[in-house]
C-alpha cells in the first residue's frame, strides 16, 4: 500500500507543476484539473482498492456546512487582514493574475472557485495528508509538505500572495488534521473564493 501511495503522491502532487510548464489558457487548465481530480479517484479505488473515506471524506450535514462557511469567511476577513499588512510594508503582490479572474465571466468564476475548493481540497489536504501519513506516521510532515507545495504552487501569484497561501494553507490543515472532515474543507475553500472573486468585486462594481 505504501508504494502504490508514494507513486500516486509523485503523480498527483507533481501534476501542478507539470501544468505551469504548458501553454494552456485558463479553461484548458480548468479541464485539466478536472481530469487529476478524475485521476485521483480511479487511483484511489481500482490501484489502491480504497473508497474516499480514506481521504476524509464524511456525510456532508447541515453542521458541516454552516461550520465550513463560517471557517470561510473568517479567512476571508484574514485575507483583508493580510493583504493591507503585505502592502504596508511593500511586498510584492501580482496584479496580473488577479486582473485575469476579474476580467472572466461569472460562469467561467464560478467553475473556477468549484474547481479550487473540490479538486485542491482532494489533493492538497484529503489526498497528500492520508498518504504521507500513511508512509512516514509523522502528522508534523504530512501536514507541512503539502502546505509547503500548495505554497509553491501559487509562485507566480508574488511574495506577498504567498505569505497568505502559506497561512490559510496551514489553517486548513490543521482544521482538516483536527476534524478529518475533507467536505467540511471544501465548503470553507468555496465560500473563500466566492466572497473573494465573485462577491466582493460585484459589490465594489456596483458602487
């Protein structure tokens, strides 16, 4: 099982990074996302002969999601917290990339803020913890790995993006160590990225 699981570790935690090194637009990235998500789950039940449950997945409840938006919007308001720190002191932060979610419609939104909070979630939290735990039975290094490569992933968002990465990474982390409850993650990640890339920016539009 510990083979099978460093392989899918390889593949998966390593398919991100494949995919900054191709020319894709941003729906053909959307699409390829959706496909490892796919991967990972054929992974999981035909190589590795286990369900999503080995990943934290839980009946999702009317707790789950009241606890998810609420942990969703308490990183979004450290999000505001974070960035007008990272700006007082003059870390870079990438206006490009921001300015390339602004410019999308708000189905193209939508998809990509599903797609953030499911597929990252699986990956990053569900998937990379379980394994690594399931190899080194170290909760320190199967938690810090993944936020350290969710982190690395993000590189070209800028420094000063990638201190709040680093934070609300580890956040979910510890959330997800604690209540092993990857729905629960999903919901927190979803709520985040709608008020950040959806809402928000409607609401400052209409002013």
């Amino acid at each position: 099982m510990n083979k099978k699981s460093l392989i899918g570790l390889i593949l998966f935690l390593g398919f991100p990074f494949l995919l900054q090194l191709l020319p894709l637009d941003l729906m053909l990235g959307e699409v390829a996302f959706w496909i490892l998500l796919l991967g990972i789950l054929l992974w999981i039940y035909f190589v590795e002969k286990r369900t999503i449950a080995s990943i934290g997945w839980k009946k999702i409840t009317s707790k789950t999601v009241f606890a998810g938006i609420a942990l969703g919007i308490l990183v979004f308001i450290l999000l505001g917290v974070f960035t007008t720190a990272i700006r007082a002191i003059g870390l870079e932060l990438n206006q490009d990339t921001a300015q390339l979610f602004v410019n999308q419609p708000l189905p193209v939104l939508l998809l990509v803020a599903l797609r953030a909070a499911v597929v990252e979630e699986v990956l990053f939290r569900g998937y990379a913890f379980e394994r690594i735990y399931g190899i080194t039975k170290s909760k320190w290094l199967a938690g810090l790995v993944p936020v350290i490569l969710f982190m690395l992933v993000h590189l070209s968002w800028g420094v000063g993006h990638l201190v709040f990465v680093f934070f609300a990474a580890g956040l979910f982390m510890l959330v997800y160590i604690s209540k092993r409850n990857l729905p629960l993650l999903m919901i927190a990640h979803l709520t985040t990225d709608v008020i950040t890339v959806i809402l928000l920016p409607l609401l400052l539009a209409s002013q």
